[in-house]
C-alpha cells in the first residue's frame, strides 16, 4: 500500500472532527475553497449525514468513513457517468484495503457485499456556466458489528469488519480512495466513457436479469436488471421484453 502512503499532492485536505454532512460543508463553504480545488473534507462523526432520497446516513464516530469530494469539471463531462465512477473508486479502494474481492455496485452507485449494502454515495452536481461544481461524498461502513447498526439496517447493511473480522483505521482507507477516485476522475475528463461503462457492468454483472423495482418519486416499476446502458443509464427489461432506460432513481433487488 506503499504508493498511497499519503494523500495525492494536488488535493486539498479538510479534516473536522464533527460535521453535519460533509457534502453540505462543501455546498455553503464553496467560496472558501474557490481556486483551491480539488478538496476532500472528510468528518470523524456526522449529526445530520444525508443518503439519496432525502434518507438519513447514520454517521457515529470511529465506525466509518465520511468524506466528501469537492471539484470541477468541464460541462462537457459526462455526468451520468460520475456516479459510476464513484463506485468503481469505492470497490477499488476496499479491495486494496481489505485484500478481498466480491464487492458488487449495484446502479447506480451502491456498494454491496453478500446481497448487503456498506457503502452509500451521494453526488450533488451544481452547474454553473461552463463548469460543474461535484460534490461526491462516500458513507462507507467500517468497524461496525452487527448490533451496532440500528433496527431495519440490521438485515440490509454490512461493514468490513463484519466481513473480515478486522478494525479498521480511517485515514488509511481517506488517502488510497483519494488516489483512485481522482484516477478514475482523469479518465472522465479524458472522455474514457468506455472504460467506466465497462468496469460498472462488470461489477452489476451479479444483478444481470434478476428481478428488480425501480422507484423514482411516485414511480414504481418492477422488471429485470438489463445492465448499463453506454451513457450510464440503467437498462430495465419490461415482461414484455421491452426495454427502458433510467437516468436517475434507485433500484432495489427483489428477493
Ligand atoms: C446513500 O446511499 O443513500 C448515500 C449515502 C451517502 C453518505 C455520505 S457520508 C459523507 C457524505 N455526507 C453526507 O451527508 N452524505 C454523504
């Protein structure tokens, strides 16, 4: 893990002991950080974490990893594609921490091991004229057992430890996914649609044709998991054998 000994050189580091939401750090202090992009504000607890949906993101201290990126990108990018990028990073990271493989994304950016979520990841775009400020900020489940989750995430969330036994420090896993994640970022700028595209679908391929519910506000839809379309939309089969394509809502996997 030598090369990710410490954070990359280019980006700014923000660490605060105790945050709302790091994403919403990033959002009101934006002006702060103008001229000093790329930054990671990343928080030992969060007292209002946000997941997508306007769900909560339970965020106690020393359990996981609350970080937010912060940086620009030309509106040229493509955009549905960040999510995904987003996730490939997160599986990358965790694989080269933990030294284990099986994590799955499932779309459009969920981390999931053994059919259980332990990582969130919630992206707030904000377009200006000829740029887009990203914010990217990542919930990852670290040291937490299973007790420790409260009621219905019980059943549905996961952490390192419970799959590996082990503690984990933070800081560690901050600086590696710093690493990959501005990877991953280089190639979104460089127009490597393709090559994210492609790494997504290798890790949904575990969803491929079984049975899901997309929900989108009011919109509740249930069909089978197609894949990645080439724009990073998600491919639902309907019974019909037709088929849709979504860019922006959540998919649950049906038992
Ligand atoms: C989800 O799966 O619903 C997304 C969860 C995202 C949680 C992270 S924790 C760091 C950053 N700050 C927030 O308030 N949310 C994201």
């Amino acid at each position: 893990m030598k090369k990710y000994n410490e954070y990359p050189g280019f980006l700014k580091v923000e660490k605060l002991a105790t945050c709302g939401s790091t994403n919403d750090y990033l959002r009101k202090n934006y002006h702060q950080y103008e001229g000093d992009f790329p930054v990671i504000v990343t928080a030992s607890r969060q007292s209002a974490g946000r997941g997508r949906s306007g769900r909560t993101w339970d965020s106690p201290a020393g359990m996981g990893l609350y970080s937010s990126f912060g940086f620009i990108l030309p509106v040229s990018v493509r955009l549905n594609l960040l999510p995904l990028a987003a996730g490939i990073s997160v599986i990358e990271a965790l694989e080269e921490i933990s030294g284990i493989r099986g994590f799955g994304l499932k779309w459009p950016n969920d981390i999931l091991y053994d059919g259980r979520k332990i990582c969130g990841i919630l992206v707030d775009n904000m377009v200006q004229k000829e740029s887009v400020f990203c914010i990217t900020g990542a919930g990852i489940n670290l040291n937490r057992q299973r007790v420790d989750f409260p009621g219905e995430l019980r059943e549905r969330a996961t952490s390192l430890k419970i799959i590996t036994g082990k503690t984990y420090e933070i800081e560690p896993l901050n600086k590696v996914l710093s690493h990959i994640f501005f990877s991953w970022i280089k190639k979104l700028e460089r127009g490597g649609d393709k090559e994210i595209v492609g790494e997504a679908r290798r890790l949904s391929e575990f969803l491929k044709d079984k049975s899901i519910t997309f929900h989108r506000g009011d919109r509740i839809e249930t069909g089978v998991f197609k894949g990645i379309n080439h724009d990073g939309g998600l491919l639902l089969g309907g019974h019909e054998g037709d088929k849709k394509i979504y860019y922006n809502g959540e998919v649950e996997i049906n038992e």
